[in-house]
C-alpha cells in the first residue's frame, strides 16, 4: 500500500512536470507566432511600392494581430472617425485590464476555482502586450500630418482632420503621453 502511494506520487509530479513545460513551450510558440505577425503588419506602414502579394500578406498578418480597427466596417458603417478609433485602441489597454480584475474573479469563483492577484497581473500583461502594435500605431498616427495643401495640413490617417486644431493637439499631448507610459 505504501510503496503503491509512493509510486502514484511520482507519477503525480511527472505528470504535473510534463504539462508544465507543456504549456510553456506552447505559450512561448503562440508568442513569437504573435510577435512575428505583429512585426510584419508593421511593414505595411511604409511607404514602399510591395508586389501585390507582398502587401497582402503584410494586411492579413495586421488583421490577425491588432485591433481591426482601420477596417471598412469601423470607419464607413459605424461612421468612427480617426479619432474616435483613437480613444478606442488608446484605452484599450485600460478596459482589458479592468475587465481581467473585475471579470475574472467572479467567473473562475462560479467555476469553483480561486484565481491570484499574479495571475489577474499576468493576464493583464498579457493583453496590453497583444494590444501593444494597435496602441503604436494609432499614436504615431496622431502625429503623421500631410504636407501644406492649401495652406492647411491635414491628418494622414484621415484627410478629414485638420493638423494644429485645438482638438489635434490635445490628441498629440495625449499620443505623447500614451507613447512615454506605453
């Protein structure tokens, strides 16, 4: 009986080993995999004349790794303008984390599990690092305005704004701000 317990907690641990470094290396793999999707939406920002399937596979890397946020649906049919998806990707990170605290706990107690503080964190770290690209960009967008077009500079991310109205500059303090904290 004794030896059977002895042997049964090995097995026990080993098991508990396994899919510990199990979930790691699964982990580490989904990271990089993101990571590397993030990277190459990235190129598409430059302003570089890509082959056609180049600059395909730079927008589907983006939309599997950023927010969709600069998609036909956002902008025409729900009528977001530049700076409303602004607020929307810059607090993004604010409400996952809210929603992690505040979502959680009370789910994994209904499921009869207890979740730790490390854990919330982890997860919260773990969502502003997947909302970091969308955050980036958006920022550094606040900032591209177009050359002088009439007298008048308009945002690149929207020919619709106009560079250097109060409600752009409270929009670059607020880029500033988010590009130094983010």
């Amino acid at each position: 009986e004794e030896e059977r317990d002895r042997k049964l907690a090995t097995v026990r641990r080993n098991v508990a080993l396994v899919q510990k470094v199990y979930s790691g290396a699964i982990a580490e793999k989904v990271k990089i995999t993101v990571n590397y999707l993030q990277v190459m939406s990235f190129m598409n920002d430059f302003e570089v004349p890509w082959p056609s399937f180049i600059a395909s596979m730079w927008v589907s890397s983006g939309s599997v790794s950023s927010l969709p946020l600069t998609a036909s649906f956002v902008t025409c049919t729900l009528g977001m303008g530049f700076y409303s998806r602004f607020w929307l990707v810059v607090l993004s990170p604010v409400v996952a984390t809210v929603a992690v605290f505040v979502v959680v706990p009370p789910v994994a107690k209904l499921l009869g599990r207890a979740v730790s503080v490390s854990t919330l964190r982890t997860a919260s770290l773990a969502a502003a690092y997947l909302l970091y690209p969308s955050v980036s960009r958006m920022v550094v967008r606040a900032l591209d305005c177009s050359e002088p077009i009439d007298g008048v500079r308009y945002l690149l991310a929207d020919f619709r704004e106009e560079c250097g109205t109060p409600t752009h500059t409270v929009h670059v303090l607020v880029a500033t701000v988010v590009m130094a904290v983010f």
